[in-house]
C-alpha cells in the first residue's frame, strides 16, 4: 500500500458539511487516534447496520482492535467487510446567545475501509503489548505477556487508516450580530478526561501506579 | 408504543459476549444516555456502513439528534432507514498484572431502530431548547429562541429507545492465580470527564456562567 500523508476521498467519505472543519493529514488523524480510549466501528449484519463500541489503537497507518476470538467484531472486521470506525474527543461547550448557535468543541475522525485478522500469534501477541502501553507507556515491560492460550482466545483486526477524515471545531460561539442584546453568559466551558487518583487493588502495594499519557492529565 | 422498563431483544441486540454486564432496564440506559456528550450512529448507504458522530439528547423514551436540514444525517434518520447508534462512557483504566487482564471501567449502550424525522416547527424548536437545558439546565429560558429561518435550517430526527442494552464495567482487574508473583503494581485509575474554568466569550461580562449538570464536575 501506498502510504500517503493525506487521506484518501471518496463521495463516502466526502465532507459535505462544515468542510472548513475538515482535514485529511494523517498526523491530526493519528493525534486524535491516539488519544481515544473508545472507537464506535460500524458494520453491516442481514442487511442492518450494527455500531458497537471498542478499544482502539494505533501502530503506524494501522488502527488496530481486539476481541473475543469467535465474537461477532472479530468475525466481521477480520473477514474484510465494510466497516466504519468513529471517534470523538469533546473539548468544550460553547455557549452563545441564541439557542441554535450553541455549539460544542471537539475533534473527530471517521474511517472508512476493509478490515483484517491479524492471525500471527507473534504479532498479535506485539500488537496486544502495545495497547498496554498505550494505556501506560512502558507497561508492557512489567506485565505476564500473553500466553498461548490467551492468544488463541484473543481476536485482533486491523484497519488502514487510508479512507476518512478528521474534524476539528475550536472558538468561541459565532454569535449572530441581532443578538447583541440578549443579556446572558456567553463563551465555553473546556471539558476534558481527567485521570483520578489511582485506585490500588492492593492498598499495601510499595509499586509505583503507571504513567499515563499527556493527553490523560490529572483531575 | 408499548412502553416497558426494558427494552427488547432480537438476534441483532442479544449480548452474545459477557451477558452478565448486561442490562436492559431502562433507568440504565436513559442515565448513560443522558451523561453521553456524543454519541456514534450507524446507518447503511450504498450497502455499505456509515458511522459519524452526532450530539444526543433524550426526551422521554426517545433519543433526539440534530443537524443541517439537508444533511445526510437527517436523510438517512429522518427517512426510517435502519440505524444503531452507540454511546461510551469510560470510567477507569484497569491495569493487572498480566497483559490480557487489562481492562477499562465503562459503561455503554448500543440502540437500534428506525428512526423519524420532527417535521413540526413547535416541536423542533421545543426539542432544540431541551438540548440547550441538557448541557446547562435552565439556559433555554435565558437565550434566544430559534427563529423559522434557523428552524427551517436545521433537522430534528428521533429513535425510540426500544430495542438495545446497556453494557457497565466497574470492579478491579480480574487476575489469574499464577500471576501472583509478578512485583508490578495493580489497581484502578478512575477517569471521568470534568469541566474546565469556564472561558467568557466577553472577558468584562457579569453574567454568571452557566451552571452545569451534576455528571460534568469541575476539574
């Protein structure tokens, strides 16, 4: 495959509305990829669409996702069928004037493509690491690695992240000028997820609990 | 409709992995559905799946979402075509001592139906105000109203929340016997999404900002 720095176009994945929101570099896309702690992919099962939420993560121009070896995500994905993965990072809300000028700060991506098993209990067992360490880098150090057994219990599909776009809304609330009057708090209120204070399953433990990404700043 | 407290089950919403997070009572999910910022819904065009992000608010037993009158969004919903549509709440990262038996905290529904489109402007504009309360109760009655113009701009669909589960994580890793000896920490580290110091769109302003719903605490 022909690894570009742009996302393919296709009237799929055309962005008809908002398309100054738009972006199809693969470094704001792998930026919001890896922040996610859940994706929505989407299939088509009997003719009916199916949306199911799932943990994914990255390794280059590869989304990757795991599940239960003869579960329906693996199945699907790992057969090749169509699939669509949607991930949205809310920032903030944004607070206007009028009612319909509200609005929210976020960054998305939607993919489009063809799915497949990655069926290498090697790679698996690399690729599986590598969420682990997603979650807390160096993790995969620390831990039992995946014995054969979990790994044959284990399903792991993969997507090219080569079809799709990212969205980016950021600013304060584009007010319309005939509101000026309406006396009320305008502006936004950042959201963001917040890491608490680690939780040990051992209260006695002298471990120290995992790093966490930057993305994943303390509350 | 026949309104039950829960919600029904066909081949196509029957939880076929870890039935036991299950739930299907409807006080479940109308609470996760009422904390989900975005939501991810599915839908089929060209026999292929679509999955792309979208706002959702609950009235009742419906689950509203909105966007440009002519977008494909409302199209498709507003049409009764099949959809799914997928909301995930992450609660915590949980880290054990071998790779496999991470996990995360969460709690998540999936839907599926056909939905219809609000067509009657009252109802549209009585449905976009409660979106303005579900992000900060109280503000519909301090903003201006949406005009015909914008009503006419912009669509209103809605699904009955009628057929899906919920699906609820929580609780420490899952360890295996023989990973006793790994020396690594374990446990939980909460997470949840929290509001930042509210940003005024006009810094001198002396209006109080918005109070929010008690599931967006302050960081």
């Amino acid at each position: 495959m022909t690894v570009s720095d742009h996302l393919a176009i296709s009237p799929r994945s055309e962005l008809r509305r908002r398309p100054d929101r738009g972006s199809r570099d693969r470094a704001t896309l792998n930026a919001i990829l890896d922040e996610a702690l859940v994706c929505h992919i989407g299939f088509v099962a009997d003719g009916e669409p199916v949306v199911i939420p799932a943990t994914p993560w990255r390794i280059g121009d590869w989304l990757y996702l795991h599940g239960a070896a003869g579960g329906r995500l693996i199945r699907v994905v790992g057969s090749g069928a169509p699939v669509s993965v949607s991930v949205a990072l809310v920032d903030g809300l944004v607070f206007a004037r009028s009612a319909m000028r509200h609005s929210s700060d976020y960054r998305s991506v939607v993919l489009f493509g063809r799915g497949e098993a990655v069926t290498d209990p090697a790679a698996k067992a690399a690729a599986l690491l590598q969420l682990v360490d997603k979650l807390s880098p160096g993790r995969s150090l620390l831990v039992r690695p995946p014995d054969d057994k979990e790994l044959a219990a284990t399903g792991v599909v993969r997507l090219a992240i080569d079809e799709g776009a990212a969205k980016v809304r950021t600013g304060p609330p584009a007010e319309v000028e005939k509101d000026a009057g309406w006396q009320v708090w305008t502006g936004t209120v950042p959201v963001s997820v917040r890491a608490g204070a680690p939780v040990p399953a051992e209260p006695e433990t002298t471990h120290p609990p995992p790093p966490l990404r930057p993305w994943l700043r303390p509350e």
